[in-house]
C-alpha cells in the first residue's frame, strides 16, 4: 500500500473512532446512520422478462436489439444480430423479418451480409428462402462475396428440405448464379433427394 505524502494526513485510529462516534449532540453515529439509509429499499421496476431461469427474449424489449444491428459498430452490430437470431428461434416473428430487412440496408458490406446470412439460419420462412435466393441472383461470385455466398447455401442446408426444394432447383439451373454455386446447390438436391 503506498503511503500518503503527509503524515498529518493519513488517518489515525482516534480519527477513525472520532468519525463513527455520536455527532454532538445527536446520539447517532455515522455507521448509524449509513445503516439506516441501506434500510430504505429504492423501488425497483418489474421486468417481464427477467425470469428465475434468466432472461427470456421472447418477452425481451426488442427496440434496443435493433439499434444494435443498425449500429456503425462491428461489435454492437455483431450482438445485435446475435440476439435477433436468438429472438427468432425463441419465436419472435419481428426479429427475423428485421433480419431480413438488414439485407437491404447493408447492401455490398459483404462482412455485415455474411452476419445477417448465419442469423436468418433461425427464420425458416419462404420470406427468408426468397429473400437469400434473390441474393445469391443479385451477387456476383468473387474473392470478396465468395463467403457470403457460401454462409447462405450453409443456411439453406439447414432449412426443410421441403422449404427450400424448389428455389434450390431454380438457382441450380440459373445462369446468372455462378458455376461453382450451382454444382453446390445441385449437390444439395441430390443430397435431399437422398434423405
């Protein structure tokens, strides 16, 4: 412990017991009443959706989520689209339809897209499906989009294969997709066709 400067300024035992005795005249000491101030309990605000088991998100305000995803900041962002994927796998219809609003919003940053892409994973919707396959259309195949396109086959995998049948097949034939994307999505026909 570093020692103060001026000795006449460090505290002393009878300083100490000087500032918890009575104040004159008053009868209470200072411990007293810092402990009576601890009595009085400040109200607290209920909130729905803290739960004993924690939080739950499917009652969780959702407004502070979405200025996270619309945030400048990669790591606010990143969380924001965390907890809208979580949301949406809890049922929360909003955050997954927000999610693909955020395709549109970030239109060419092809990092943020990528985020948005692994989030929608929890919204098997024919909204969602559409939605991806009109982005594997609009995005020419490069050394930048290249994971992007990837992260949304990954989340077509993961959707029923009864949902994503039939875009799976049109994009495997269409031109504007690029080779190598096609022989992929035909390689995820054949593996539901297997199932």
């Amino acid at each position: 412990m570093a020692s103060l400067p001026n000795k006449a300024l460090q505290p002393t035992a009878s300083s100490v017991r000087s500032c918890l005795a009575p104040a004159s005249g008053s009868g209470i000491t200072l411990a007293a009443q810092m402990t009576s101030r601890n009595r009085h309990k400040v109200p607290v605000v209920e909130a729905p959706w803290l739960t004993a088991q924690g939080i739950d998100l499917s009652r969780f305000p959702i407004d502070s989520v979405l200025r996270q995803a619309l945030s400048s900041n990669d790591e606010e962002f990143r969380t924001g689209c965390s907890l809208l994927k979580v949301m949406s796998y809890d049922g929360r219809v909003e955050a997954g339809v927000f999610l693909i609003g955020l395709l549109r919003q970030y239109g060419d940053d092809y990092q943020r897209l990528t985020v948005i892409a692994e989030a929608l994973g929890s919204f098997p919707t024919i909204a969602t499906v559409k939605a991806l396959s009109a982005e594997i259309r609009r995005v020419k195949g490069s050394s930048a989009t290249r994971g992007y396109l990837r992260r949304i086959i990954d989340t077509f995998e993961r959707f029923p294969a009864q949902l994503v049948e039939e875009q799976i097949q049109d994009l495997s034939a269409d031109p504007q997709v690029g080779t190598r994307f096609r022989q992929r999505l035909r390689a995820l026909t054949l593996r539901d066709d297997d199932v």
